[in-house]
C-alpha cells in the first residue's frame, strides 16, 4: 500500500496525517423501535433460599441480538437495493438482588414465563418485520448482516416478587436495527495512541468518597446531565422504522 500522507489544518498550524485502511463493519441503514413488557413474571434462580431472603437491587441487560425465525429467511429481496428483514430481536433480561442476611449481591438470569411454562434462557424476545437499505447483488453474496443495539428502562416501583422464586418487571425497550457489511475505509490517522499511564489503585469504600462528593469544587456539577439533543448532533440521520402491524394475542 502506498505510504501516503495528507496535510491539514488543526490548532497549531499545519500537521501531517497518516493515511490507513482499516477493515470495519460499516452501517449501511439503521432504525428505530421502542417495545415494552407490563407485569411480565420471570423465574429467578437462587444460590439459597426464596424470595423473602432477598431484597431487589435493579434490572441489568445484555447485548441485543437478531435471530431468525425458524424456516423463514432473515433477508428476502424487494427489489435491486431494498431488501425485507424478519426475525427476532433477542435482550438477555438479569435481575440484582441483595441477600437481606448478609449482603451479598447477586446477578440471576431472569428467565421468562409464558404461558405458564418457564423460557429455557433468559432472553426477552420481540418480532421485527421492516424494509431495510441491503443492494441485493451484494446481499446474495452474504455480504450483509442484521444487528441490533437496545437500551432499556425497568420501572422499580411495579417490580412485584412473586411465589417463592418469581418476579413481576415492567421494562420499556429502546431499540436500533442496523444492517452491516464489512469493508476497508481509507480514513486519515495520527498514528498510534501513546502508552497509557499506570492504573490508580483502587482506594477501599470510605467516607473519602462522599466527602470528594459534596465538594462542589472538587466535584462540580455535571453539564452533560442529559443526553444530548438531535439537533446537537451533527450529521445524524432521522430514519425511523415503518410502524409494525398489532400483535395477535
């Protein structure tokens, strides 16, 4: 590869930068949809004892992921640059729970319950049926993958146990479909990142922390204590996804 170099303008003057490849999976269309579950009941496993031994901490998630369907295609062409996308989007659901008799915090899969029957993982699942940007030359190459990210929300005040090992969670769900491909992007460098410095060791708990806290010139403050807005943020695409047909019960 030629070793090539491009001149710029930043703060100090004039500064040299690299040019690289770099093989990354590059988004090629993304959306939006939002789900949410309302008293849906989930089976906790316990280290010991029951319900009554614990206390609720919070919900934690994990990655999102697409799956498909059982014997229908994740993709199916529309026409020459616009594919159907069909499958599942899959959010691992955990449950933090503090054992009342000694503290000890523990992270359980939640498993859910549906139709009175327990889910073999713990992974709250919702269809997706949207028309998606995936060039069909290129996607019958298999070039084209589904992916997606989730942010979710679990109201603490409608958390409810349940029996002696079940739990009751309303969670509302933030979720983006992307479909990505890889490529190699020629995009201009400055190098290598220099060394880090040597981690802090990490003080033991003490009331050094809330002290540091309340200081508001030690600690002032955050300005950023709200997500940034959309008009704040430059170049962002508004797509959203075709509204979805009702559910059957």
């Amino acid at each position: 590869m030629e070793d090539a170099r491009i001149e710029g303008i930043g703060g100090g003057g004039f500064k040299k930068y690299e040019v690289d490849c770099l093989k990354v999976k590059k988004v090629y269309f993304s959306c939006q949809l939002r789900e949410c579950i309302e008293d849906q009941l989930f089976d906790l496993d316990y280290p010991t004892g029951n319900s009554c031994d614990y206390k609720f901490v919070r919900c934690e998630f994990g990655d999102a992921s697409i799956e498909p369907i059982k014997h229908v295609p994740l993709f199916t062409e529309v026409d020459e640059y616009y594919a159907k996308l069909r499958g599942v989007v899959a959010v691992p659901i955990y449950v933090v729970v503090r054992r009342k008799c000694d503290g000890e915090i523990f992270k359980l899969a939640a498993h859910p319950i549906i139709d009175g029957c327990e889910q073999k993982d713990n992974k709250v699942r919702f269809p997706i049926d949207v028309i998606v940007y995936a060039p069909a030359n290129f996607l019958r190459q298999g070039r084209f993958i589904a992916d997606a990210e989730s942010l979710a929300e679990c109201d603490h005040n409608l958390v409810r146990f349940i029996g002696s090992d079940n739990i009751e969670l309303s969670i509302g769900f933030f979720i983006i479909i992307k479909v990505l491909s890889e490529v190699q992007l020629k995009i201009p460098t400055f190098g290598f990142c220099e060394i880090p410095e040597p981690c802090d060791e990490v003080a033991p708990i003490s009331d050094v922390f809330c002290e540091l806290f309340l200081n508001e010139e030690l600690t002032p403050f955050p300005q950023d204590f709200f997500p940034p807005q959309r008009h704040q943020v430059e170049d962002i695409e508004d797509i959203t996804c075709p509204p979805k047909k009702p559910k059957r019960c």
